[in-house]
C-alpha cells in the first residue's frame, strides 16, 4: 500500500521560514518522482515543485523560485520542501505526490502524479 504522510505545516509570519516533509512508504524515491503542490481556498491545485528520481534534479513554479527548496534523503524515503520568505500569498494546503518514472523528468503537471497525501496547511500571517 503506498502512502504519502505531509507534516511540517504551521501558522508563520512573513518572511518567516518553514520545513514540510513528506514521508513516502509502499514505494521508492528512487523510481518515483515526488511532486509538491498547493491549493488555496478558491483556486486551482497547482505545482510548487518536483524532483526527478533518476537524478535528482529539480523543478520550480516561477512565483516560488529562489525561496522554496526541495530535497529527498533517498534513505530515508522522504521528501522536504524548505519554504524560506513565505508571503500570505503562500497560504495554501500543501500536497506532495508521487510519479512512477524512472527515466522520465518529473513535471509540475498534477495529472502526472498517482498517489497523493492528505495535505498540510501552511499559512502565512501577521
């Protein structure tokens, strides 16, 4: 059975920064891409970031790039994603799921991705 457990979401200030982590079980990280989207109240989900399982590379919206990182202990199967200047406009439900590709870059595409989390809530105040 694969699951996808997201924590690490909390109430922070502007400019704060924030680590969510996604513990993945049933399947490994180094087969699957891991995928980090959000929806806020109203919107559409969409793609923060991904990172392929062949080599590691990553991948990031244009409003996130250059304050979230995202990295993978394979060992460990989990996935974190570092918000760093988190801006009310970050305040969304969080979701990180899991692509089966072995060769294939992973996408921001939520299509794309089998398995999903139940999310965590990241919200962004003062």
């Amino acid at each position: 059975q694969v699951q996808l457990v997201e924590s690490g979401g909390d109430l922070v200030q502007p400019g704060a920064p924030l680590r969510l982590s996604c513990v993945v079980s049933g399947v490994s990280l180094d087969y699957y891409n891991i995928g980090w989207f959000r929806q806020a109240p109203g919107k559409e989900r969409e793609g923060v970031s991904c990172i392929s399982s062949s080599d590691g590379n990553t991948y990031y919206a244009d409003s996130v790039k250059g304050r979230f990182t995202l990295s993978r202990d394979t060992a460990k199967n989990t996935a974190y994603l570092q918000l760093d200047s988190l801006k009310a406009a970050d305040t969304a439900e969080y979701y990180c799921a899991a692509d089966w590709a072995v060769i294939r870059a992973c996408t921001l595409l939520t299509d794309k991705y089998e398995f999903w989390g139940q999310g965590t809530q990241v919200t962004v105040s003062s």
